[in-house]
C-alpha cells in the first residue's frame, strides 16, 4: 500500500466512527428541530421552522405571533455567564499556572497533578459540594452566623451567583494547563532581559508574559467558554431551575417539557453559537500566525 | 592621571550549596574598557556577569558601579544592560519595538525615541528591518539587534554573555570587529564573558582569567599570553610545552633551571631556588631547520598535523615529546616526514619558569 493509499485507508476507521458518532446524531438533532411535536410527546417528522420560530416568538390563544424575550433572556444569560466564567477562570489561572511553572521540577509534577484532581471524582458530586457550602443552613451561612457577623441572609444558593462558582470552580482546570503550557515554554531569559531593560515586574507581566502566554490562554478560553454554553448540572443544582441556562432549557424540552423539536431548536442554536466563537477565535488565531 | 572605576568587584564569593562557585574574588573594571572574563565552563565568570546585570546575588562582598553600591538594586533599576547568549529578542515585536523597549521603560518622549531607534538601526546597519520580527532575521541579525536593543539607553556598561557563540566562525570573526568598533564608537564600558581564549585575545583592552572560582591573573592579552602568571593560565590560553623542571638559581626575576633539553636562564614567576618548577614553551617559540635560532636541539619527528598556513609537529628529544608548530613560509615546501630527523632551536627568553 502507497503512502497515499494509507492516508485514505488508513484514517477509514476515524471518518467511520466520526460519521456514526458525529455527524449522524447532529444530523437527526437537525431533523428534530425541523419537525413538528407529536401529540404524545416525541415528534413527527417534517419540514417547519416553527420550533426556531418559538425562540423568539409567542403563538397567543388566536395563532397570532407575538415576539418574546424569554428565551432569549436565557441565551443571553447563558453567553453572560459563560464569558464571565471564562474571565474569572482566566484571572485566577495566570497567576496559578505561573506558580506552578517556577516551582521547582519534582513540585511541578505534583501541582500539576493537584489540579487535574477534582477530575477524578464525579462531576455531580463535585457540584452538589457547592450546595452544602451555599446552601441555607450551608457552611458559609453558619460561619458568618457564628461570627456574628450577619443574623438574617438571603440564600446563596439558586442564584447566577451560585451557578457562576459552580461553573469557575468546574472549569478551571482546562484554563490553568495550557496557560500552564504556554508559560512553561516561555524563555526565561525573555523575562530577564524585560528586567534588564528597565521593565518593572508589572511591565514584565503585561508586555512579555502577557502576550507570549495568549495562545495559551486562547486555547483555555476555548475550553471553558464552550463547556460553560452547555453546562447542565450547574444550572439545576445551582440554579434550582429558577434561573435556566440553555444547558437545562434543552433538557427541560426533552424530558418534562416533551417538546422534542423546540428542545432540538435550541440545541441547533447553541451548536451555531459555539461554531461562530471557534471560528472567530481561529480566524485570530490566523491572523495572529501570520503576523509572527 | 587615575582612570575612573566603572565596576568595583570586592571580595565576592557565591556558593550554590557546597559548591563554592567563586571563593571571593576582587577587581576593577574602568570606564571606557574592554573588559573579557575567560575561562572555562564552571569557572564563575557567568555568575559574575549576573551577579552585575542583577539576576544574582552573592553569598558576600559588594559590587559598586561608579561608586554606588548596586547589590540591593533590583534589575530593573541598574543602568546596566546585557547582550543574552540567545539574544532574547522579543518574539512578539517588531525589531523596532525590541529597541524602544528600554526607553519606554525610562519614560523618554515618543519623539526622543523614535529618532534614538533609528540611530540605533543605523548603527548596526539594520535600518532596512525595522518592522521586521526577530524570527524573520539570521542569527547574525539577531545578534545586531540584540546590541542595539541594550545600547540604545547608553547603559553605564554593556554585559556581554558570550554572545558570538551560536554564530558560525566566518560571521564569528567579522562581529569579533564590530563589537570592538561598536564600544569604540559608544565609548560604554563592555564586560566581555566567553570561553573562547582567541576571541578574548583579539577583542580585549584588558583579560581577566578565571579559574576554580578564582582570578588567575588580569592583564592585557600580550601579558596573559607571553607573560602567564601560573601554569592555569599558561596551559589555558593558547598551547604550550610543560618541561619539568628544577630551580638551580633565582636571581630577581630571572631564574636558572636545569630541564630535559638542558639548562635554561630565563624570567620566572614563583620559582624558589632547590625547590621544583615547570618549564612552558609554546610551540610557536621553538624554531625548526632554516627556521631555528637560539638554544640548540636535536630530535626526531613522531607526528605531523598539516594545517594549512602551518604544521603542526610533534618531536621527541631526549626522550620528551615537543610539540613544535612551523609556518609553511614557501608553498609546497620541503616537508618533515615522522622518523626524519630534525634540528630545533628557541630562545631561553621566550619561554616561561612557573611554579610547579
């Protein structure tokens, strides 16, 4: 067999699963979307884009369109929160991924480790945690109680304030290890000559720490950016349902909601979202290449 | 009239655990100086080097720079800049941002440091480069800009952190001639830090020979290399023969000694009369056939290295092996063959009693 043979025959087995696995399931997903609801749940199949419709739109009791911002509402907070969960990530792991790229190399290992560590525990358990330490009668409550320092609080938890820890608090490992990355394969001679040249520490972070580590920290936007559109678990347990992200209003459609092709809809919409920021963010990455 | 003292070493020492990198070591370093620390690797020279840019502290003694004490000054505060062994340009800017990066950092105005950039440009001869980034340049052109970027403030000194080595030797010897020009033209005071003897040789006003942690000797190249304070120093800088040696006599600066080629009279450093020594003689000393003169010898050669503009010979006489370089004066000159036999001479004058 050829090498070019091989290139074609040999990645069959990828294009077979990623045709089963992939493009397959966003293929029905899309056809859903495309349907109408089924009188009994589910759906039948069709051609109509009243499910996209319904995002925007509200049918009143005599069929008239009115437009609505519910839903909106919900893809606006969604994209609200996760760009301020991929900020808060990226602001706590540049310092973080520093540490961990000075310490000397048997320390590294083991730092490096210590972050990847809530990975091994299940995620549900991991942000049900949050809601002992948030909840009513939770550990932060009693402690400010015993502290004397509040007497009658508002909950903490089922706030966007709540799902926005939870969310930083799951997601910060994926920005911390390709900053990490990109920080470890920072010349340190490069921050030398910042010194030498006059650059304060603060020059130093800003013009050559800063922007030698800003693939990395692209790289970590992309992976704490695009989970955060889809969170699920963050939402319910944190959010209790009062405040929806889109993650749980597709869930919501497909299970208690029983309206498969306007959860579908919803889902198509949220793949575009994502599809639109890895593209802008590798049309930067381009740019950004070609300049260097 | 006094020269005015750039850099004061005094007394630094610096250890890494139980290794004691330099075991306190004191020297002057004047204004306007090519000043080269040589030796070989491990020899603290470029402990030194960060010790005055600021990247290290030593474990005692005190650094002055124009008579300030500097050593509690951070980096960034040291009129003090460096040429790195691997240039350290920033990738992510133009070569003229590389530039202005130091005088932003001094708060000089846009103007003053747009027309300093492209004097800077001019000087290296990279005018033509200036949007260009540091990936897109030779190493040749790193190198210039790498100078000009740690010039373009007029530091109090400029360090130099072997920063020919990753060139290769055609370009190695023409940048030896522009550094030399360039601290010519800026009259800044370059601290020179490489273990290469010839580039220290050709470039230095003054050489500081480092070893084991220690000075060996400071003095200007034709000192270190024909007048070599020990054997560290003469063995180190180019090559030469070591002849054992005893002390017959020592009369001042001269002493007499009876070697394996016979007695010799000439200078001495620490010889002690009775007491035993070495003998150094350089190759380049010893005269061969129409070329001898001086203290005669006879021998035969064991070995032949073809150099080119020389050769290199290796000859026993009297049972010792003496390596002997001749130049190839005439082309395609009568050539020694190993086994001939071979009359050599040198003068007892240029050749070196050392202690032993």
């Amino acid at each position: 067999m050829s090498w070019r043979d091989f290139r074609i025959w040999g990645l069959a087995p990828a294009w077979v699963i990623m045709a089963l696995t992939l493009v397959l399931p966003i293929a029905i997903v899309v056809l859903v979307s495309l349907s109408t609801r089924g009188a009994y749940g589910g759906f039948d199949w069709g051609l109509s884009f009243d499910s996209y419709a319904k995002i925007l739109f509200e049918e009143d009791w005599d069929g008239n369109l009115a437009f609505t911002p519910q839903y909106l509402a919900i893809i606006g907070r969604t994209l609200w929160l996760a760009g301020l969960t991929t900020l808060i990530c990226a602001v706590l792991a540049l310092p973080a991924a520093y540490v961990i790229a000075q310490a000397p190399a048997r320390w590294k290992a083991v730092l490096v480790y210590l972050v990847t560590l809530p990975f091994w525990v299940s995620m549900i358990v991991r942000v049900y945690a949050w809601i002992i330490i948030l909840g009513n009668d939770g550990v932060i409550e009693k402690t400010l109680r015993g502290l004397g320092l509040v007497t009658d609080m508002d909950s903490l938890l089922f706030t966007n304030g709540a799902m926005l820890t939870g969310l930083v608090y799951s997601y910060i490992p994926l920005m911390i290890l390709p900053v990490f990355a990109s920080i470890e394969k920072l010349d340190p001679a490069l921050i030398e000559a910042s010194h030498d040249l006059y650059g304060s520490r603060w020059v130093t972070a800003r013009r050559v720490i800063l922007p030698l580590t800003l693939p990395g920290l692209m790289a970590g936007a992309v992976l704490v950016f695009v989970p955060c559109l889809g969170a699920v678990l963050e939402p319910i347990l944190l959010g209790g349902g009062k405040t929806m992200m889109m993650g749980n209003l597709i869930q919501t459609q497909f299970g208690g909601g029983r309206n498969w092709p306007f959860g579908a809809a919803i889902a198509v919409t949220l793949m575009v979202l994502v599809m639109v920021f890895l593209m802008l963010n590798a049309l930067r990455a381009r740019r950004e290449v070609g300049h260097a | 009239m006094e020269r005015k003292k750039a850099i004061e070493v005094q007394n630094v020492a610096k250890s890494f655990g139980t290794f004691q990198a330099l075991k306190g070591v004191s020297f002057d370093i004047y204004d306007n100086e090519f000043f080269t620390m040589l030796g070989p690797s491990g020899c603290g020279k470029t402990t030194l080097l960060r010790m005055i840019a600021g990247f290290e502290s030593p474990t005692s003694g005190t650094i002055r720079l124009h008579g300030r004490d500097i050593l509690d000054q951070p980096p960034h505060k040291r009129r003090v800049n460096t040429v790195f062994q691997s240039y350290a340009l920033f990738p992510h800017m133009t070569l003229e941002a590389n530039i202005a990066f130091a005088l932003e950092n001094l708060g000089w105005e846009k103007a003053r440091i747009r027309d300093r950039v492209a004097q800077m440009l001019d000087l290296v001869h990279m005018t033509q480069f200036a949007r260009r980034r540091p990936a897109q340049l030779s190493g040749g052109q790193r190198q210039r800009i790498a100078l000009a970027r740690a010039l373009a403030s007029e530091p109090e000194v400029l360090l130099l952190d072997e920063p020919l080595s990753a060139l290769d030797l055609k370009l190695r010897q023409a940048m030896r001639d522009e550094l030399r020009a360039l601290q010519r033209a800026t009259g800044i005071t370059f601290i020179f830090v490489t273990h290469d003897q010839e580039e220290a040789l050709d470039m230095s006003d003054r050489i500081c020979v480092l070893g084991a942690g220690e000075v060996q000797q400071i003095g200007a190249p034709n000192e270190i290399y024909e007048d070599p304070e020990n054997r560290f120093v003469a063995d180190f800088i180019g090559e030469t023969n070591f002849l054992p040696a005893e002390v017959v006599s020592v009369e001042g600066d001269r002493a007499t000694v009876t070697t394996p080629l016979g007695p010799v009279t000439t200078w001495h450093k620490g010889a002690v009369a009775g007491a035993p020594a070495m003998l150094s003689l350089r190759p380049e000393k010893i005269g061969m056939e129409d070329q001898a003169q001086g203290h005669a010898l006879h021998g035969t050669i064991t070995g032949r290295n073809y150099m080119g503009g020389y050769t290199h010979y290796t000859v026993t006489v009297n049972g010792i092996e003496l390596r002997v370089s001749k130049r190839n004066a005439v082309s395609h000159g009568a050539s020694l063959a190993v086994g001939a036999p071979v009359r050599l001479a040198f003068r007892p004058d240029s050749a070196r009693v050392l202690a032993r």
